[in-house]
C-alpha cells in the first residue's frame, strides 16, 4: 500500500519528506518505543509507531530501511529529528490517537 493513501485514510500529519509519500510503499508497522527492540524485530519497508522524538530514531529507521516514523499522541517532531529526517529520506508522520487506536487502524488497513 502507498504511504500516501495511509496518510490520506488515516488523516495523518505530515512533518518532513511529503514529496516521497507517493513513491513509498509499506508492506506493515511495528510499534515500540525501545530502539533495541526495533532493531531486532522491525522489518523493511514498515512504518515505525512510537513516541520516541529525537535523532538516533532516524539512525534506527534507516538501517532497518523503514517506510516512516510515525509520531503518536500528537507529539511533535524536534527541528534536529525533521532535518535528519530529510537528509535520510524517511519521512515523519504524526497522529494525535495513542499507540493502540492507530497500531489496529494500520492493522486494519492490512489485514481485513
């Protein structure tokens, strides 16, 4: 599925890299806030659910090669995570929901 139509579907707010939403395609999510465990479990090409809000979120998403970073709870991205995010080309989403509405909205759009 495009991150665009997600974006589009889900109403989300876009923080960085715009322009990129109609060339990504996402196979998935993955929801968590403990960079280890992302590194370990997340797959390529999934959008990364999390709260986390500074630069070495960027580091994770690009060697795990994810989709996005969606920010949840209407956290707003720092200046230093969105220049990251546009030298890395990962774009940065936002959400007001908590983890769980918008981790079984994705879930949604995947599976049924």
């Amino acid at each position: 599925m495009k991150l665009s139509e997600i974006v589009k579907t889900l109403n989300l707010e876009v923080f960085s890299n715009e322009h990129l939403l109609e060339d990504i395609e996402v196979v998935g999510a993955y929801t968590s806030d403990l960079l280890s465990d992302v590194m370990g479990k997340a797959q390529e090409m999934q959008i990364w659910i999390t709260l986390q809000n500074h630069k070495n979120v960027l580091a994770v998403a690009s060697l795990k090669d994810l989709a996005a970073i969606l920010l949840i709870n209407n956290i707003k991205p720092n200046t230093e995570l969105v220049e990251q995010s546009e030298k890395e080309e990962i774009p940065i989403l936002g959400t007001k929901e908590p983890a769980f509405i918008i981790s079984g909205k994705l879930y949604n759009l995947f599976y049924k």
